[in-house]
C-alpha cells in the first residue's frame, strides 16, 4: 500500500529508526541495572550523564558518551553491545506483531463503539 507523506523513507523505515533508538533505551537500563549492583562508580557515572543527555536519539547519545572519557567510552560499548544483543537474541519480534494487531484492533473497535454510542442516544445499562 502506497503511504504519502513520508519521503525518502517508508513508514518500516521510520519504525525501524524508533525502534532502534528504543534498543538503544533498553541497552541503557540493562547496563544501568548490571551496574548499580557491581560497579557503583560506574553507575553513578552514567546515572549523570543521563541527567544532561537524552537518549531519544541512540547514535548521538552513544557518540557522545564514547568521547566523554575513557570510562565513559567502556560504558557506550558496553550499551552498544547489549544493544544489539537485545534485539537480535531477546526482543521478541513475533510478540510485537502481535500486539500491535491487537492495540489497533482493540482501539478501532473501541474508538468505534463509543461513537456509536454517543451519536446513537442508545441507553445504556450505565442510563438506567
């Protein structure tokens, strides 16, 4: 189905793009997590950097942690390693699938029945 509006790239190419940088999310809470309970320095090293770095864009937030320091530079490949472990051995592609049937699903047929029900002036058990 041909999708206007979208440019150079597809609609799959822009979810992939928020997918990615959602990987990139996932990496930084897994990382995050395994350090606070072997390596409280290095913990509260990217506990601050997170204060003053979005992760909405995964590249630039990786990028820039990689030239903070040294230290800094061992965090980003560690988030880029389990990164791309999460989503090519631990996200569970056939899962998302179908979830987003469902929540389209689930919303259309909802979105659906309160018009409905608004524009019918049905009375409802809620009525009586």
């Amino acid at each position: 189905m041909y999708v206007p509006g979208f440019g150079e790239a597809s609609p799959e190419a822009k979810a992939a793009k928020h997918l990615h940088d959602f990987f990139t999310y996932v990496a930084v809470r897994i990382v995050s997590a395994q350090l606070e309970s072997y390596n409280p320095e290095a913990y509260m090293e990217l506990r601050e950097f997170l204060e003053t770095n979005s992760v909405s864009d995964g590249d630039k937030f990786c990028a820039t942690l990689m030239r903070r320091s040294s230290r800094h530079m061992n965090l980003a490949l560690r988030i880029l390693e389990v990164r791309s472990a999460y989503c090519k051995n631990d996200f569970e592609w056939d899962n998302l699938k179908r979830l987003a049937f469902k929540n389209v699903d689930g919303s259309n047929t909802r979105l659906m029945r309160e018009y409905v029900l608004e524009t019918s002036h049905v009375e409802t058990d809620s009525d009586k």
